[in-house]
C-alpha cells in the first residue's frame, strides 16, 4: 500500500520451503511497526464498514423485513452489496427467485476474490469453511494490499474479526433503531456504502491498466443499469477486466521488439505509461 | 415466509461461491495472464459497485443527488490521503447537509 515494508531477513532460506520463486517468501519475523499497521488499517475498515451495517439496518426495516430477517441477512449473506441488492428487490416487490439471483451475482466476485486470496493466504483446509463466510471485498481489499504472507493474514483475520462483530452489531442496533431515526437518507447514510467502495478502490488504482479497468467499468455499469435488473450491471462491468488485458497484451506484443520478456508485468505497465507521455 | 425463502437461497448462493474461490487449486493461477486478471476485476467490480450505489435509484435508473456530491467529496478526501473513517464520514455529512439544505 505505501511500499515501505522492511524486506524479510533471510535468515535461514533453507528452512523455508515455501519460498517458491512465484512470490516473496513469507517472512516468519516480520518487524512490529509493520503488524501495528496492518492491524491499525484492518480495524479503520472494520470500523467503517459498521458505519454501512447500521445503514443496512436501517434500510432492510424501511423495506419492511422483520428484525430478525434483517440480521439473519448479516450473519448468514455477509457481503453488503447482496445485502442491500436483496433488501431492495424485495422492497421493489420482486418474487424471491429473482431477487436471491440478483443477490446472488453480485456476491460471485467474492469467488473471484477467493481464488486470489486461497493462493495469497494459502489457507490450511480445516479452516477453510470458516475463513470462506469472511471473503468479502473488505477483507480482500486489505490482504490484498499486503506484500507478504504475514501481513496478509493478519490483515485477512482481523478486517475479517472487526468487519463481522460490528456489522452485525450495528446491522441490529439499525433495525432496532429504524423507526426512531425516521428517513435514513436524510441522514447522508445512503452515501456510506459507495463510500466504503471508493475508499478500498482508491489505492488499488497504481498503473494506467487498473485505472482504465476503473474507468472502463463504471462506463458499462451505467449504460447497463437502466436496461437490466439489479445485480447484472455491475457482474458485467467486471468485463472490463479482461478487456484492458486484452488491450494490454496487444499493446505489449507490438513492443515486444524493443524489450525482452524479462519482468513481463511490470514492464507491460511502464511501457504503458510511456506511451502516455 | 417468501422472505424467508429469498434470505435462505441467498445465503446459501454467496457462502458456495465464497467457499469455490477458496477451493481451487493454487496452480491454477499459476499462469501470469490469469494472475493479471485476478488483479483487475476487483478493481472492475469496486469501480462499478461505486457508480451504481452513487447513481442508481431503486426504481433501476440513474439519477443524480446529493450523494454524489457526497461521493465526490469523499474523493477528495481520498486525494488528500484522509484515513478510511474520515472518507467515509466525510461522504455521509456532505450528503446529509445537502439534504437538509434542501438537496
């Protein structure tokens, strides 16, 4: 995230068979400073997002389900976006087939998300129906920003901790609370949830490729959302991504003769970024 | 009880695709394409999430309110490397004060 992490002392490489050439090797004695960071980001998240729990609360009682209903979504769905998808075509009056599929293709990038993080994290198999419910885009946002295995996991289990006590915490006190508080959209807690993904998009934005993919995205999403039900648009966005890879690679291919394919990626993005000039 | 069927198949749904994710075999990203994808469409996903949540109304149309004034405050917020809590604070106070203005 700010590129400042220490490199791993290599201490004893030998006892490190996990050292495979794809990525840095875990590093088992990562300095404090750097957990305190990791855990200080993590519980930022975890606590914003509770800010968007209460917000969901609130608006799952404004379209009529029960209390229990709203944090039975919490516990059990945890992954906002479906939430919210959910609670609004039911609102809308959608039969529950369409408006669990909608839900439903919202939450499949959490699949992709898990493919990445089961690589990053390499999570032992006994922990994996456990570690699975926490896959949302918080958590993955945080590990994902991490350059080591460590950090990664620490920032996975503690976003994941933080997001899941006070989001169905705070999804009870809004349903609780809804009736008291009147109109949540006067109180800007609409605004919360796009919030919450502007921030955790902010600093993934790095190389010309993700924020074309960024730009690109947010094009289709809104030519599509007037003509498709809820849930596709934004499932169709996520075109984007292989569209700027596809871009990207034909790009590279006619560089291809000045370079040698030594460090593929981040070549492809500085000869992106020269061309920009 | 409808609800309550649309809340069981939904939780179902998002805890298996959450659970496939996980259970794929870390060879298979092994492939740097695959890898740069991988990278990309959460960006692609986060991106349109925003735009939609900031511009979509619940009737599926676009609109343009207070909350993208909102939004576009916490941007600046991000530009200036506020912490995460403050963006979104940020987000909520501009929308909510538009909207007592009379937004």
């Amino acid at each position: 995230m700010n590129g400042s992490a220490i490199p791993a002392p290599q201490a004893a490489p030998a006892a490190n068979p996990d050292a495979a050439p794809t990525t840095a090797p875990p590093p088992r004695d990562t300095a404090p400073p750097d957990d305190r960071r990791v855990v200080r980001d993590a519980l930022g998240v975890g606590v914003a997002v509770g800010l968007s729990g209460f917000a969901f609360g609130v608006t799952s009682a404004g379209a009529g389900l029960s209390v229990a209903q709203t944090c039975a979504l919490s516990l059990l769905v945890f992954t906002g976006a479906s939430q919210f998808a959910l609670v609004g075509a039911l609102a809308a009056g959608g039969n529950p087939l369409t408006a669990a599929a909608g839900a439903f293709f919202l939450g499949v990038r959490n699949a992709f998300y898990g493919l990445r993080l089961g690589q990053l994290l390499r999570v032992p198999r006994r922990v994996r129906p456990l570690a699975a419910h926490w896959i949302i885009d918080e958590t993955a946002a945080v590990a994902l920003a991490q350059d080591n295995r460590r950090a990664a996991r620490l920032g996975f289990t503690v976003t994941g901790a933080a997001v899941y006590l006070l989001w169905n915490l705070t999804t009870l006190l809004g349903a609780l609370g809804a009736g008291a508080l009147g109109d949540s959209r006067a109180w800007g807690l609409d605004a919360a949830g796009p919030a919450v993904f502007l921030a955790l998009l902010g600093p993934m934005l790095r190389t010309f490729a993700e924020r074309a993919t960024a730009v690109l995205a947010v094009v289709l999403a809104m030519a599509l959302l007037p003509v498709l039900p809820a849930g596709l648009p934004v499932l169709l966005a996520a075109l984007a991504a292989p569209a700027v890879l596809l871009l990207d690679g034909w790009r590279s291919r006619s560089a291809d003769a000045r370079a040698g394919a030594r460090g593929e990626a981040r070549t492809v993005e500085e000869r992106m970024v020269e061309g920009e000039r | 009880m409808t609800v309550w069927i649309a809340i069981a198949l939904t939780a179902v749904g998002c805890y298996l695709v959450k659970l496939l994710g996980l259970a794929v075999p870390a060879g298979v990203l092994e492939r740097p394409l695959l890898r740069r994808l991988a990278v990309l469409l959460p960006v692609a996903l986060l991106a349109a999430l925003t735009a939609v949540q900031t511009f979509g109304t619940d009737h599926g149309s676009l609109a343009l309110d207070a909350r993208a004034a909102g939004l576009a405050a916490a941007a600046v917020a991000l530009l200036l490397r506020a912490p995460f809590l403050v963006v979104i604070a940020v987000a909520v106070a501009v929308t909510a004060a538009l909207r007592a203005l009379g937004g």
